[in-house]
C-alpha cells in the first residue's frame, strides 16, 4: 500500500503546536516575536511564563489559537499576549473585532502595556486580510523561518539543528514554499546510500570537518560541514551543493547577515588571483568557488570523480579560510579597513571577546539598580560571547528592553549605545553600526 496514504496535510493547528512548543522551549525566540510589540507591549520581569493553546476568550466565549500569559509568584496574572494564526482562512464575521475587545479588557485590568495581539499569517495573505491592522504586530511565517534558520547557522548540537530544520519545512509548507501534501520529509532510498558513501568518503578527505546529517529527501542537494573556527569571524556555514542536474555548482562557505559585504570582499583585492568569490546568498555572506554538478540519485561509484572534486575544493577552501582569517576579518569588520580595525586583528580574539562581555554585564548591573533585569542577555553571552550577543541583538528587532530603557530615559545603557562607543571601533561591521543609530535617534 502506498504510504503517500498516510501523509497528513499541514493545518493552521500545526502552526498553534509550533508556536506553543517554541514560545515555550526557547525564550530567545519568545524575545525575537514579542520584539514586534516593543511599541505597544513591555513583558514584566520574574514572573512565570505559561503558554495555553485554544484558550477561550472572556469577551465572547471563543477561542484564541495560542495565548502567553506572565504569572506573579502568587499566580496572578499580570500580563497577556494573544496569537491568531491564519494560513489560508479569513477571519470570521467579528473575529478581528473580538481580539481587540479581549485585549483592551485586560489593558483595562493589567495596564496599558500590559496586554496586546499578534497575527501569525503567511506574507502573501497579511497583505490581503482586510481586519490585520486591528492586531497590534503582525508576524510573516516566512520570518519565522528565517529566524529559526538564522539560529541552524550558529553552534548548534546536531539534535537541535535537526529538529530546527523540521520546523522550518513544515512552516514553508505551511506558507506554501513547499507541497503541502508532503512536508515531512522523505528518505529517497538512492539517496541515502549516496550519503553513505559520501560520508565516508568525506571523513577520509576532510578529517577535521564532520558532516552534518541529511534527511535524504526529494530536495536533499547540498551537503553541510561543520567544525570550522576562525579568529576574529563567526563560524561559516560550509555548503557543497550538488545542484539539480546541472554541470556546474558550488563550494562555499556562508557567513550569516553579512550579504551586504560582498562588494567590499570583492574591492578588498583578498580574492585577485584565488578561485573564489564573494557573493550574497539570501542574508548571508558566500566565498565559493566552481565545483562540478553531482546526482546523488545515480550510484556513487559514477559520481565519485565529482564528489572528489568537490571534496578537494572544500578542503582548499577551509585551507584558504584558515591562512586568510585576520584578513577577511579586516573586510567583514566593515568594509574598508580603518587604522582601529587592522589593530583589532592582531589583538586576541578570546580576549576582546572578554571585555565586551564584562562591558555587558556592567550594562546588566546598571539596569538592576533601575529594578531592570535583562537576564534574557545574559544567557545569550553565556551562549554566544560577548561580540555575538551584540551582532544577535542588531539582527534581531528592538527588543522590549530597548523599549523599556527609552521610558527610563536611560538609553545609554542600550547594547546599541556600547557598540557605537570609540573603544569598539572597527569591531562591528559599518551596517551593525548603522542600525544602531538609527535606533538611537
């Protein structure tokens, strides 16, 4: 019997057990969505957070998809925060209406930045649902893709990139980037002997490198290497993409939100004379070069020319990486570099790393004076240094801290405040630097 029979359509309630399960598991992602609510919602701190999926309202007896609430240590509630989801239905007659009596209640019980509403929708049909400006923030489920991709580009155990990767298939299903009918993804068997055989042949070439597991699906047509460490730069994304019966593809290396650098990496002259390039893929930063195309549907054995050409180039490209390093640091740490920069290379990276961490704790014990407590950042610099921290928060929307900061008249104790201060010149790239003055004005 085929098995297509017992493949599930994806359904606006998957969208509600994705968002109760991430707002839940991973409060960086809870920050990230309430982050579009900075002008009309502060989260109050130590306070309990609970998710309820299908609450029912108070206003009018209905139900909402997801609902956060904030619990005092007594369990009162003292803030609320309401989540619609639409994949391809309108609203009801009175629907948009009954969220935004829901929410004026309980800004009339909690206060008026206590409560507020979030429509959770595909771009395509935010654009056209005719009651989405009566919520308060509206959310793209191609942004949250994208979000959660950003967080596979970091150092994540193999687990989490794996489940990371699931959830981002069943929202492009969900948004329509992918057959709805088949989200889950497929092993194709020829497929899963070809990684096989590439994987081992993969450890015999690049020993220093680990390949990251594949589902071996239908789409299944780049392969991804991890354990690259460069001083002074994020951790690359190292992508060999078979292509789709295609003569020619690509090896490279993917430096998360740095796609906007690329001219800069191809003025610098780093590249004159090597078999790279540098080009934008998506967000990212791509310093690749020419690989044969490869099928991994054919057998292995009439591939395997191609694979090892592939597998040679990635390994001159990480050779390349590692000689280069302070260079391209110099590069990516702003496009030209200045005087402060080229000094900021030659200075240990663990160590300035360090002193950016300790200038955020001082920013952290400064806020607790103010009964402010960010502990959300310091589990980020626990996870992701000092420097990361800062580049996570610039790529991430204001957050409710910001918000909360400017209502205190304190907004030099903002992260965006630190990172323009002279002493970390050259550190952050011109277009971190950019969006933390616009910010500040």
């Amino acid at each position: 019997m085929s098995d297509e029979l017992f493949r599930d359509r994806v359904r606006e309630r998957d969208l509600d057990n994705f968002l109760v399960e991430e707002l839940h598991a991973s409060p960086e992602f809870r920050s990230w969505l309430l982050g579009h609510l900075t002008a009309r919602f502060d989260a109050p701190e130590g306070c309990e957070v609970r998710l309820q999926k299908s609450p029912t309202r108070l206003q009018d007896s209905r139900q909402t998809d997801v609902q956060i609430g904030w619990f005092d240590p007594t369990g009162a509630v003292t803030a609320r925060v309401l989540i619609e989801s639409k994949v391809t239905a309108d609203f009801q007659p009175g629907q948009a209406e009954a969220y935004a009596a829901e929410v004026a209640a309980a800004r009339s019980e909690l206060g008026a930045r206590r409560a507020a509403s979030v429509l959770v929708a595909p771009a395509g049909r935010l654009r056209t649902l005719l009651d989405a400006s009566t919520f308060d923030a509206s959310v793209s489920i191609e942004d949250i893709a994208d979000a959660l991709e950003v967080r596979r580009g970091e150092d994540v155990p193999l687990e989490v990139d794996a489940r990371l990767g699931v959830r981002v298939q069943l929202l492009e299903a969900l948004c329509g980037k992918r057959a709805s009918a088949a989200w889950i993804a497929r092993t194709v068997p020829e497929k899963r002997d070809f990684a096989e055989a590439y994987a081992a042949l993969a450890r015999e070439r690049l020993p220093a490198l680990r390949v990251r597991p594949s589902t071996d699906g239908p789409k299944a047509i780049t392969r991804i290497f991890e354990g690259l460490t460069l001083p002074g730069l994020p951790a690359p994304a190292l992508r060999h993409e078979f292509g789709n019966s295609v003569p020619w593809k690509w090896v490279n290396a993917q430096f998360s939100s740095l796609a906007h650098l690329a001219p800069a990496a191809r003025a610098s002259g780093i590249l004159a004379g090597t078999p790279y390039s540098a080009e934008g893929a998506g967000k990212s930063l791509a310093i690749r070069a020419r690989t044969p195309g490869i099928d991994p549907q054919s057998p292995f054995a009439s591939q395997r020319d191609a694979v090892l050409a592939g597998l040679d180039a990635m390994a001159a490209l990480v050779d390349w990486l590692e000689g280069n390093a302070p260079k391209l640091a110099a590069v990516l740490g702003g496009g030209t570099p200045t005087p402060r920069a080229a000094a900021t290379t030659a200075r240990d990276a663990a160590s300035l790393d360090r002193e950016f961490a300790d200038a955020l704790r001082d920013i952290y014990a400064q806020c607790a004076a103010l009964d402010y407590h960010p502990t959300g950042m310091l589990q980020m610099i626990d996870r992701l240094g000092g420097i990361g921290t800062a580049r996570r928060l610039l790529e991430l929307p204001p957050s409710e801290g910001f918000a909360r900061l400017a209502l205190l008249e304190r907004i030099d104790l903002a992260v965006e405040s630190l990172v323009l201060q002279p002493r970390w010149d050259g550190i952050f790239t011109e277009e971190e630097r950019r969006i933390a003055r616009r910010r500040l004005l």
